[in-house]
C-alpha cells in the first residue's frame, strides 16, 4: 500500500517541526491510541485500536523516527503486531516546506507512506486498506493541525498527490 | 419387478431430513462435558518461530489447555503423508518435506496451525488464542510457482523446491510429429488456482472414553476409513482398533475433505492426551486460508498437425505448484490424473509431457473436483480450438476428424489409459443440435448488429473416473488399493440394509444405492436403508471422490445383491425341498422351475433368520452378504459442452447465452440426481472460467481471503442450462455406470473460454475472464463496427 499526500498548515515550518516531535502532540493526534511512550531517543511505545473494513484489532508496537533533518524533514519507520488480527509494517517521509498563505508563513507538509499488512487484516480487509489509512491521516492531521492552532472549527484540505 | 427402478427419477429419501432442518452434521452434536478448540495460526507466509509463550492464555477465563507444536514433537507424533509415490524421470522417488500435525520451528505457509486452546466456550476458547504469545522470525516466502525452482531452498532436502520431474510418454516420437507437421499450434496457459468453498466448513468432534480407551471422531470427511488408517498407522495417535471415526452428514466436498488435515488429527490427539470431549469448526476464514486449494498449474504445449488436419503430436510442459507441503493426494493429481488424459477424444498417436512439481509458501493444493482432468481438458480442448481458428477449419469438424472411432475400442492411448468404450460423434452431433451450431452466424450477425460480440466455444471432454483398479492404482504408486466395499443385510422381515465404503456428502447415495438394490430384488425402495460414514458400523471403504461412487461402491453392491439372490436361491430350495437348479429368482419370488410354488423375499428373510431345520453343514443361517468390489479398469465418461457468450465491449462483461451439456455417463439410475451432479459441475467450472481465482500477495498473504475478494457464482451468472445424454454403458463394471460427479467442472471452462476466445476475436486471456480483462482485451482489438 502506497500513499502520497499534502497539506498546508497556516504555521511557520519551525512550530510545525516542533509539533511534529512533541510525543504528546502525536498522541493526541493518533486516532485510537491507547498509549504512548517515549523508550529512547527518537524511539516510542504504543497501542493504537483501528478498524479496518470488519477487522477490529489493538495493534502493539514501537515506532522510531530516523534521518531526522530539522525542520525540513524525518523518516517513521513503525511496526505493530494486532494478535490474530495479523501485522502492519511500514514507514513514512516526511518533509515540509515554507510557503505563504494570505501574506503569513505556513508550511507545506507532504508525506509518502508505504504499508505492509499480514494475516486476517490482508485476508479479509485487503483491498479496504488505502481507504482506511487515507482516513487515518484525515483524522491524524486534522487533530494535529487544530491542536497547533488551537482552533476547533479548522476543516484540513488534504491532496493526494498520486495514486497508484 | 426387477428393472422397474433403474433410469427412474426417485425423489431424494435424505432430502426431507436436509429441508426440514434435521439434517445432523458434526458440528450439531452436542454431548455432555463438551469444550471446544481454536487453534493459532501464522500470520505468515514463512517464519521460523523463536518461542512460545502459553502463560496468558493458560490463565485466561475457561481455558482448559493449551498445546503447541511442542507438545505434538514431545510426543512422537507421525507427519501428516501423501498417500501416492511418484518418480521422477531419474527414476528417484518423489521428495516429501515433513508435515507436521502443529509446526513447532517454522511455518511454511499463512494460516499454518501451531497451537491448540481448548476452553470451556468456543468464545473463551477463541479469545485466549490471541493471548498465545508465538515470537516468529519472518522469513522471504516462496510464492510464484512458475519461479519456484529459481528461488531460495524452502527445505534442505528438497533441492531447486521439487517435489519431482514426472514425464509420460514417447518424447522421440512427439518429437518427429512435431518435426513432420504442416502446422503446430502453441499454447501458453494458467490453470487460475480455486478454493473449493463447501458450504459446510471443516469440523471436528473428538471425544475419548477412557474406560474403553476408545476415541471417537466424528468428522466431515468424504472417507472415514482413511482417516482412521492414517491416524492411526502414520500419525499414531492410537491403535486402528481404538479409534472410530464417523462421517454423520457432510455439507459438500469438492475433494476438499479427501484429505487428511492438521486441525482433525490434533483434535483426535488432544482429545486422548488431556481426557476431554472437544469440538472444533472452522470459521470461514479458516476454511479459505487451509482448505487444500485446487489446480495452479502453468502449461506450454505445442500441437502438431498435419495439412489436411490430422493430429500428428502433442507436446507439454507444465508446472504444479503444490504448495508447501504434499496434501493426502496431491503428488497424483498432476501425474497420473493430468498426463493420463491428455489424448482427450483423439487419436493423436505421440504425446509426451513433463510435469514439474514445485513446493510454495502457499496452502496446499490438492484434488479438487475433476483434479487433473479438468487440467488436462482445458489444455487439450483450447489447444484444439485454437488449431483449428488458425488453420481456417470448423471446430467441431477438426475434432470430427481426430475422434477416436465408435468401433475403435478398446482404444490404447498413448498416455497409458486404455478406453473401453465411448461414441463421441454421437455427444458432439447431439450437442451441436441442442445448440442450434448451424444457425450461430446469424446470431452473431444480429449482436454484431446491436454493438455486442458473441463467441460460441465447444469442449469434447474424456475423465477417467471410478477411482481403481487397485493393479493398476498400485503399479501407478498408489499407497493403497481402489477398491470398495459393500454389504446388502437382509433383516428376519425381509427389509434391507444397505452398508457401503462410499460416502455420501450431497451425492444422494441414499436414494441411487437403495434404487440399485431395490431393483435388483423387487423391494420398494422405502424398505432399503443405506448406511455410510461409519468405521464401527462398516467394512473398510475408501470413499467418495474421482465420480467412484456408484461405479465402484455400486458395483460392489450389485455383487452383494447377486450373492444374496445364490443365498436365497439355496434357502427356498430347502424350503420347497427341491435342487438350488430348480429355482429361478423374479424378483421377489423366488418360485421353482418345474412347478407353481414359490416363497416370496420376505418369506426367505424370515426363514433364513428363524428356521430349525438347516442342514448345518451345507448351508448357514441369515442373509447377509458382502462384496469387495475390484474393477478392472477405469471409466470413462464424455461428452461435448458447447458455450455461447455476448460481451459487451464497453463494459467487458461476459453474458452466458446457453451452455448446453451432452454427457455419456452409462447407465444412468436416476437422472435427476445425474442432472443435479451436472448442474452443480457446471456451476464450479463456469465459476472458474469467469470469477474464482485464489489470489496470494508476493510476501504470500492470501488477498483474496473471503467472499469480498473471492468471487463465487450466483445464479445470476447462468443461463438455464441445457442437459442432454448419451449412453456407451461401461463394460467392465456390472451396473454399467461411468460416474458423472465432476464431468461438469471438467467439460466447461474450455467451453466458455472458448467461446470468449472466439467473441475477442482470437485474444487469449487467462482464466478468470473478468470483466476488467476483458475489457482490457476489447480495448486492443480493431474498431467495432456498430449500428
């Protein structure tokens, strides 16, 4: 599964880094997340619960951010294991950019994200996967976005830049 | 009254206990003290596994027990085997990697069971497996088949991942056709690899008693006695004596529950090894992962011709995947049940073909209704087919002129089968008849006229059914002999139990089989009662699958009636104080020739059970009478399937105008049940022709793991099909029948490919022929000229 999109967030991209390495920041976020802990330098805990078409699992696993380059851009790389309701591997890139909207700094955020899934999550949920996880961000990014903001009525417009 | 049954379309006797919902599977047996099983499985294709750890879910809520492939190691346990020895053309034997009951190091394949939770409800039972910590190293997985041999070793015994590198046949002289040919047509194919899908899942009940030290297993199995033999004489779970197995009724097999699986055996194990009476049914989702799969196989083959049409050669090779590990049958299903079949109707005097079978990270793959046959079938029909579109000749004509000859049998192919009997211009003139081939221009002229593409395809199929002899079995590598067995009791009051080895899991056994003894002795057929599916009620048997039933089981019990009819014979001329000589039997009197009494069937059940006055020493009390069936050569049913089809190009979907279904089945005892059996062939092989494909990722995860991705037909799918017979009665067997359980699954996806084949104007697509495919195809064809 392959999945490449981007936003703007009306912040300066250095505020947007910042979010973006804040663990509570990224818990509050996260649709579903249980927990969340911090186990090393860049290296986390976590439980996340998702659903994906009729498969409900509580996924635990461990991500780790890498080739972290501020404020510009990092890698995820993440695995969690859900039990019968099988795996997901995958990572993310994640780079940003500063632009302008409406005369203020903003950043373009734009991020690719390849997945693998196993066990019953690709037997019987296979092809529901791509719509689960764009999802996934929409309610990731939206959290994310108005936390940074502190504005609750923003309604994110997110790209999808290809399709595979 | 003898003869008033046979060819009489009798009601089904079981089928009001299936309407009326009491109909009573494994999984509707309730006993006192019961638990239930979920077994945990890899969720990957290929792992080593570095631990377990039980610790959670033993203290989890309900759990009784929990047994890992640990425990099956500790204790001994025999692998799983493949009943059929096959070798390669070195000569060496086939090469078989150990399947164990519970993997304990490495899995080989997704959905492979590796552990057992035993609970005090199915839920507990099924919560507590996800709390089994099972630490598994995932390895790269094996997947493609056709790149199998190329890829990493998967066991160290098994170099290059085959299983063997058969061969059949003359190659020098397939060689010297192909040299010798004004024409040799090539073909390059994908047998799409299925999922059977009965409609009963998988199930098991295991229950020890251990007073008796006795376990029971009642189980959906189309065989129980092969279940017990290899329990017990391979696995060792128990003595054969100790262990009953009982089939009750079974919802559908398809071949899939042949085999002998990991999930009944541990069951059977546990169920001794903890004290319990344990159940266990598979979910669908099981069922899809674990259920051995069917065909997957690629093939190239070259067809030599001469100019004026004349088949001169036919040249193959294939590649078979069997998945990880060697199924109960799988190792004969591409070897003697495929290269044996691949003269079809012809006269093709050189074939020879090779046969790779490679071992994947995939679930095993095994027989699957007409295993090998529909294979072979829709190699040979579509090679014809496309022979015959290329050198400008008329299908059915091509074919008329290779037929294999009404007075040309016995006929010896070169592929080792050697026919007995058949008309196959009779089927194929029928067929094109009942389709109206004449007049099929001008219905293509017409959809042409509304924008629409029609193809008509024909398939001239040949099985080799009725699965025996056992000389011939044997001398093929057969672990066992292909008899059956069969025992007509006759009670004091003149009704009749029927005992058969066969099983009945849809078939409608116990209306065919009481027929068949019931004509033979003049009874109604209401006081014939036909019992199957017992190991403590029967002789040993070897089942129901390769369309044996009637063929096989029959026979033997249409031998066991004739001995009941010498044994009564023998008793009415005591009883009338006559010779044996002087009495004839018209069922059902038994009357003496040389005067006007006689002694009705029920007078001579009643005087065989109760009389005082036997001259012990020449002739015994009762009437019952047994029969082991051997035959002495295979059957071979035929017949021609045409198939018509409309495409719409804009959308790529294949409409069904007609099938029509021209089988010789031989005798025929109750053409309802055989149009039934046609139906429901037709339905799984036109399901493969247009829907069904078992799809595995490339890290081999099955995608297509349940109906959302399967595609199962619907009715919707078919036109209403068209069934005609013809009749060659099988000369070897004393009921005259051929089989006619799997003729529709082999005849027709050539038949609807065909005709699709034909409607794109010669674009090859592999089976399924998805809308999107063809779609795609109609995309690359010339401009359409539309009204």
């Amino acid at each position: 599964m392959e999945l490449k999109q981007q936003l703007v967030i009306p912040r300066a991209v250095e505020a947007v880094w910042q979010a973006l390495n804040d663990p509570e920041m990224l818990q509050h976020s996260l649709p579903g997340c249980q927990h969340f802990e911090q186990t090393g330098d860049n290296a986390y805990d976590m439980t996340v619960s998702a659903k994906i078409g009729p498969v409900k699992a509580t996924f635990n696993g461990a991500i780790a951010l890498q080739n972290l380059n501020p404020p510009f851009s990092y890698e995820i790389s993440g695995e969690g294991k859900g039990g019968v309701a099988g795996f997901a591997k995958g990572g993310a890139k994640v780079s940003l950019k500063a632009v302008t909207e409406s005369g203020e700094p903003a950043t373009q955020l734009s991020y690719s994200v390849e997945a693998a899934v196993g066990g019953k999550i690709a037997q019987v949920g296979g092809r529901l996967i791509q719509g689960a996880a764009r999802k996934m961000a929409q309610d990731f990014f939206t959290q994310f976005v108005r936390r940074l903001c502190d504005d609750e009525t923003i309604e994110l417009v997110i790209e999808t830049i290809e399709t595979p | 009254m003898s003869g008033s049954l046979i060819g009489k379309s009798v009601l089904r006797k079981e089928d009001h206990r299936f309407v009326s919902g009491k109909g009573r599977y494994t999984d509707d047996i309730q006993l006192v003290g019961l638990t239930y099983a979920a077994f945990v499985r890899s969720p990957y294709a290929r792992a080593d596994i570095k631990s377990f750890d039980v610790s959670d879910a033993l203290a989890a809520p309900g759990v009784i027990a929990v047994l890992t492939g640990e425990e099956v190691a500790k204790d001994g346990l025999g692998g799983l085997p493949c009943g059929w020895m096959i070798h390669s053309k070195d000569g060496s034997e086939m090469r078989q990697p150990h399947h164990p009951v519970l993997a304990a190091d490495r899995v080989n394949y997704l959905g492979e069971p590796v552990a057992l939770v035993i609970a005090d409800t199915q839920l507990e039972a099924k919560n507590a497996a996800e709390l089994v910590m099972v630490d598994f190293e995932p390895l790269t997985a094996v997947v493609n088949p056709a790149t199998a041999s190329q890829a990493e070793t998967l066991y160290e015994a098994v170099p290059n991942n085959l299983c063997y590198e058969w061969e059949l046949g003359d190659e020098a002289a397939t060689e010297a056709g192909l040299a010798a040919a004004a024409h040799v047509t090539t073909l390059k194919l994908t047998n799409n690899r299925l999922i059977p899908n009965a409609i009963e899942p998988r199930a098991a009940l295991a229950e020890y008693n251990s007073g008796t030290d006795e376990i029971i297993l009642h189980t959906t199995s189309q065989n129980p006695h092969l279940v017990r033999l290899i329990m017990t004489a391979f696995v060792q779970i128990a003595p054969e004596h100790k262990l009953r197995v009982i089939a009750p009724d079974v919802g559908g097999g398809f071949g899939s529950k042949i085999f002998i699986y990991s999930e009944e055996t541990a069951l059977a194990w546990a169920a001794k090894k903890l004290g319990l009476t344990i159940k266990w049914t598979a979910d669908r989702s099981e069922s899809f992962l674990t259920d051995a799969h069917g065909r997957d196989h690629v093939s190239e083959a070259q067809l030599a011709l001469s100019a004026d049409g004349e088949f001169l050669a036919l040249k193959v090779k294939t590649v078979a995947n069997m998945g990880a590990y060697l199924s109960t049958f799988a190792s004969a299903v591409p070897t003697y049940l495929y290269g044996t079949l691949l003269a079809g109707q012809y006269r093709t005097p050189a074939i020879y073909v090779e046969v790779d079978s490679v071992f994947t990270n995939t679930a095993p793959v095994d027989a699957y209704r007409g295993a090998g046959r529909p294979e072979a079938t829709y190699l040979v029909e579509r090679i014809v087919e496309k022979a015959a579109a290329e050198m400008g000749l008329d299908p059915a004509e091509l074919r008329r002129r290779n037929f294999i000859g009404r007075d040309q049998f016995p006929y010896q192919t070169p592929v080792a089968l050697e026919y007995d009997t058949g008309d196959y211009e009779a089927s194929l003139h029928k067929a094109l008849k009942m389709a109206d081939y004449n007049t099929f221009s001008a219905r293509q002229a017409e959809a042409e006229a509304r924008g629409k593409l029609r193809g008509i395809g024909l398939s001239c199929y040949i099985e080799a059914c009725g699965l025996a002899p056992s000389q011939v079995a044997g001398a093929l590598g057969a672990g066992v002999g292909l008899w059956e067995s069969g025992e007509v009791r006759v009670n004091p009051t003149g009704s009749v139990t029927v005992l058969t080895g066969s099983h009945s899991h849809g078939q409608g056994h116990e209306t065919t089989f009481a027929q068949l003894v019931a004509d033979r002795l003049g009874l109604p057929i209401e006081d014939v009662e036909v019992v199957h599916g017992d190991t403590g009620k029967l002789d040993f048997g070897l089942g129901t699958y390769g369309s044996r039933s009637l063929a096989v089981g029959g026979s033997a019990l249409s031998v066991a009636a004739d001995k009941v009819v010498e044994k009564g014979r023998k008793i009415a001329a005591h009883l009338l104080r006559t010779d044996v000589d002087n009495i004839d039997f018209d069922a059902p009197v038994f009357k003496m020739i040389d005067s006007n009494e006689s002694k009705t069937f029920q007078e001579i059940a009643f005087a065989a059970y109760v009389n005082h006055d036997y001259p012990s020493e020449e002739l015994e009390p009762g009437l019952a009478e047994k029969a082991f069936y051997d035959p002495l050569n295979f059957t071979y049913p035929a017949g021609t399937h045409i198939c018509e089809v409309e495409i719409d190009p804009d959308t790529g979907v294949v409409e069904i105008i007609q099938f029509v279904a021209v089988d010789d089945f031989g005798t025929i005892i109750n053409p309802m049940i055989v149009e039934g059996q046609v139906h429901g062939g037709l339905a799984q092989g036109i399901g493969q022709a247009l829907l069904e494909q078992a799809v595995y990722d490339d890290t081999g995860q099955l995608i297509t793991g349940s109906y959302m991705d399967y595609c199962m037909p619907r009715a919707d799918n078919f036109p209403d099909f068209k069934v005609g017979m013809t009749c060659t009665p099988c000369t070897h067997n004393p009921v005259g029948a051929k089989g006619c359980g799997e003729a529709g699954a082999i005849g027709s996806p050539p038949a609807v490919m065909n005709a699709i084949t034909q409607a794109l104007g010669g674009i090859e697509i592999d089976m399924p022929a998805t809308s999107e495919k063809v779609w795609r195809a109609v995309q690359t064809m010339p401009a359409l000229k539309t009204a």
